[in-house]
C-alpha cells in the first residue's frame, strides 16, 4: 500500500516553512528589544519608530517574497 507523503515532507516546503519561522521570530526579537530598549532610555517615540520599523520590514519580506516568484 502507498502511503500518502504530505506536502509538509517537501524538503522545498519545509525550507520556505523555516525561511518564513526566521523572518517572523527576527521580526519579533527586533520589536521587543526595541521596546525594552525604549523603557530604559524612557523615549516613546522609540517605541513607535521600533514599532513602525518591525512592521514595515514584515511588510517588505512578506510583499518581496512574492514578488520574486
């Protein structure tokens, strides 16, 4: 009997899984160093460029991947 193979087993797949797993968490670890960053240094308008940053680099790999294609 065949087994189905899942898609998830796509060594393919599976790289654009981690590729996209690193983008995310380096997109967060930016935003919450920024944000404790701005607590220290006790400037808010940090915290809203930090902010605005994360965002709109999430934006430019999420909208750049697919445009690669």
């Amino acid at each position: 009997m065949d087994v189905p193979v899942s898609r998830r087993d796509d060594p393919v797949v599976r790289a654009n899984i981690r590729r996209t797993a690193i983008v995310l968490a380096s997109i967060a670890t930016v935003f919450f160093i920024g944000l404790f960053a701005s607590r220290l240094i006790g400037d808010t308008s940090l915290a809203m460029t930090v902010l605005g940053a994360a965002v709109f680099c999430f934006l430019l790999f999420g909208i750049g991947r697919h445009l690669k294609r």
